[in-house]
C-alpha cells in the first residue's frame, strides 16, 4: 500500500486551530472563578482515588483491543491482541497532537504490523464510533430517567442549541449519498482516479458490516459492555478524590461520563478547556438539581476536571509513547518472518 504524503501546512494549521479552540474554551471555564477555592481542594485531594481510576482506564484499552480483533476476524483477520493494543495507543497518542487524525494513524499502525488494508480497519473503527455512540445514548437514556433536572440545567447553561431541521437535513443527506454510491458505483469504478476511492469506500462499507457477520455476538457485546463500564469507574472514582463530590451517587456518574463525553468531542487539543468548560456546567447543574450554590458547583467541576483530565491524557502519552518501540519491534518482526519465508 502506498503511503500517502502529508501536507507539512495543513498539519501545523489544524495544530494551531485545536491550540486555539483548545484557549478559547480554557478561558470561558476559567473567567471569573476563585482559584484559592480549586487550589485547596486539589491540596486536600485523595489521589489514591485517581489511581484506582487509572487501572480502569488502562484496563478499557485492552477491551478495546479485543474486541477490535473479533471485528476484524469475520474479513479474515486474526491479528495479535497485543498489536491492536499498541495500535489503539498509537492513534489516541496522535490525537493528542492533531484532534481526530487518531484513527487514520490506528489503521496505519496496525497495517505496518499484521497487513490488515487500512481501509478495511478503518471501516471497523468507524464501527466503532458508532457502537460507541449507542452506548453514549445509553448513558443518556441512563441519565434522563435518574438526572432529569440536571440535564434540563446543564443544557440551559451550555447554551447549546439542537436544531431537529438540521439534524433532518443531515441525515437525508447521508442517506441519499448512500444510495447514490451504490447505484453508481459500478459505472464509476473504471475511472482511475475514482476507482482508488470507490475502493477504499468499499473497504469502509466492508469493514461497517463486519458486526454483521461475528462469529462470536456475545463476546462482542461483553467486551462492549466492559469497556464502557472502565470508562464509568475511570471517571465516577475521581469523585471520591474530593470531599466536596465524594457523596456522588451513582446516578452522579452518569451525568459526568455523559457531559465529559460531550466535552471531549470538540475538536481542541487532548480536550483542554473543551472538558474543563464542560465539567464546570456539569457540575453547576448537579449542584442546582440538590440545591447547592452553582458557583461552588462550577469551582468544583473545574477541580474534577484538573484532576480527571491530566489523568486521561496521563494515560494517553505513557500507552502511546511505549506503543512506539512495541509497534517498530513487530514490523521488524513481521519483515524478517516475510525475508525468511521468501
């Protein structure tokens, strides 16, 4: 497969602009905050609470990692559990330093080291994101029912606007597009430059429809739940951390992975001030739904997010930054087992 060259520019513009969202938002979460209050809640903080928190989130990759292998099997891939690992870690390590490149650089890591086609990952990861997307609506759903008040609050505050038109719009959008590929698709695939793209849609389409033919459901589904359960305990157990927040039920829980999950989607670098702002809201809206000051409530949610942030991207940078000799030494691996072969 031959490897696509990088534009130097467009890579430091995206880096500048996920700096600056990264600024904007960081300034929104801290304008008008008294920082002696967050000051002395991380001096009394109980840090062996994060540490706890860490062995789940540590414990998510390696879900992930598993479950990736089943979605790539019913294509004829049976690849090593530890490369997806390092694979994975690669791709979140990336997202670091250029927002949603992550699993571009995922499937391109695994291609250097099993020979799975990127685009065929690449369908799977998009899979994924929408298994990941189901389980995020199960949360929600989860919340509505337990946080109805505090969602009500947290999206008064926010300021967020769904629009149902545009959400319309969009979804006809993708499905006319669909049809439109499929119908056309045939008639396009001899033009060379458009064959190379129909390809790797196709791989895509192939990749998306894997969940379709496992072999193992149940394992899936398991693997689906562990995964998003290390995420609930990753974030629910710097909670205890903090005197102030350490009577948070499990309910609380939901909310905080839902909203942190929201603030993470924005395209700022590692989610800096994307999640700050968001926890800040987050909880000004828990403190409202029991009666508590919404000021006390944001100071609060800044302190988690001073905590719970660093950790995940703690995480990220010791996984990704191992995952780098890990993954050089299975494709020197894979190249003497393919010299030796020849």
């Amino acid at each position: 497969m031959e490897k696509k060259s990088t534009n130097p520019l467009q890579s430091i513009l995206t880096i500048v602009i996920s700096l600056a969202f990264a600024g904007f938002f960081l300034w929104l979460a801290l304008r008008g905050l008294d920082f002696k209050v967050i000051r002395k809640s991380l001096a009394k903080a109980n840090y062996l609470w994060v540490l706890f928190a860490s062995v789940f989130g540590i414990i998510a990759y390696w879900f992930r990692a598993i479950r990736w292998n089943l979605m790539l099997e019913p294509m004829g891939y049976r690849i090593s559990s530890s490369n997806a690992l390092w694979s994975i870690s690669f791709g979140y390590l990336m997202n670091l330093t250029i927002p949603r490149s992550g699993e571009v650089a995922r499937a391109t890591a695994l291609y250097g080291v099993e020979k799975v086609p990127v685009d065929k990952s690449f369908g799977t990861i998009i899979l994924e994101r929408v298994v990941d997307l189901m389980c995020m609506g199960a949360f929600l759903g989860l919340t509505l029912i337990f946080k109805y008040e505090a969602i009500l609050s947290f999206y008064k505050n926010s300021g967020v606007n769904v629009s149902p038109t545009k959400i319309i719009i969009i979804l006809f959008i993708l499905v006319v597009g669909t049809a439109l590929f499929f119908i056309f698709k045939k008639r396009l695939a001899g033009v060379p430059f458009l064959g190379k793209i129909i390809g790797f849609i196709d791989g895509i389409f192939l990749g998306l429809t894997s969940i379709f033919k496992l072999k193992e459901k149940g394992k899936f589904i398991l693997y689906t739940i562990g995964i998003w359960v290390c995420y609930y305990f990753a974030a629910y157990l710097v909670c205890f951390a903090l005197p102030e927040t350490s009577n948070f039920t499990f309910a609380d829980g939901f909310f905080i992975i839902v909203v942190g999950t929201l603030g993470m989607i924005i395209p700022a670098s590692g989610g800096i001030g994307a999640f700050n702002l968001a926890m800040k809201y987050g909880f000004m809206a828990l403190f409202l739904s029991v009666g508590k000051s919404a000021e006390f409530g944001g100071e609060m949610g800044l302190t988690y997010s001073f905590i719970s942030l660093p950790l995940q991207i703690c995480i990220m940078l010791v996984m990704g930054l191992i995952s780098i000799p890990m993954l050089a030494r299975a494709r020197n691996k894979a190249v003497s087992q393919q010299e030796h072969q020849n």
